[in-house]
C-alpha cells in the first residue's frame, strides 16, 4: 500500500542556478550537492535535482507540485520569489493563499497555505464547475 510520496526529482539544465534557486529563494534545507545533482529536504519530503540535457519543451498545462507553506510565512516568501525574477504563471482563484511560479527551468511550483481538508470544505460551499462533484468522505 502507498504511505506516502518518498521523493521527488527535478531534472535541471544548471546545477549551481538550480541550487541557489531552492536553498536561498525557496528555503529549502540542502542535504548534500554533487557536480550533477542536489538532495534538500522540503518538510519531510526528500527534494531532488539531477542535472540533465536541455529540455526540449517546457509543459503548457496545469502540471505542477505545491509547497506547504506557513500563513506567517507566505507573504515574505513569495515575495522574495518575485524579487527573484521568477516567471508568475497563474493568479490565484481558488482557497487559500498562492502563489504559481516557476524555477529557472520552468518547472511549475506553487507556494500553497492550506490542505485538502480546507481545499474540500471550501469546494462543498461552491458553485460553478464544482456543482457536480462527488465526494467519498464526509468532512
């Protein structure tokens, strides 16, 4: 049975630009660093780079990880996010506070203060594309 998400693994086209990206801009606490890859910690989460060719597209969907992120926190943090020039890809429209951006190789991240529990709640009292949805716990 799944327990978890064990890791996750970015491939980045820059190692040392994709390291100072998550430890000084995002926060994340680094484990150790190679010359073609990266171990952090995100929470509890083991956080991965591996640097790899260039990419050859950057996705136009939805497709992305969030960040949980403390209430207290969320305004300095996504703010130095923008001061680092980071791309905002989307405008938050839906509970919670957020912030969607990407890394340098953009990849999409969100920064998220929240969790499925208020996310759902919030969706129970909503109209809209929501209307029809079922849900298999009470909460």
């Amino acid at each position: 049975m799944i327990q978890g998400i064990n890791h996750i693994t970015l491939s980045v086209t820059n190692i040392t630009r994709s390291f100072d990206f998550y430890r000084n801009i995002i926060g994340l606490k680094p484990l150790c660093r190679w010359h073609q890859g990266a171990y952090f910690l995100a929470g509890e989460t083991w956080f991965c780079l591996n640097q790899e060719m260039e990419k050859k597209h950057i996705r136009e969907d939805y497709t992305h990880f969030a960040f949980d992120v403390k209430e207290e926190d969320f305004n300095n943090l996504s703010q130095r996010i923008i001061d680092s020039g980071a791309h905002i890809f989307k405008s938050n429209k839906s509970e919670g506070a957020s912030l969607y951006f990407c890394d340098p190789d953009g990849h999409k991240l969100e920064l998220h203060v929240g969790s499925w529990q208020t996310r759902l709640a919030s969706k129970r009292n909503s109209v809209g594309s929501w209307e029809q949805v079922e849900f298999f716990i009470d909460e």
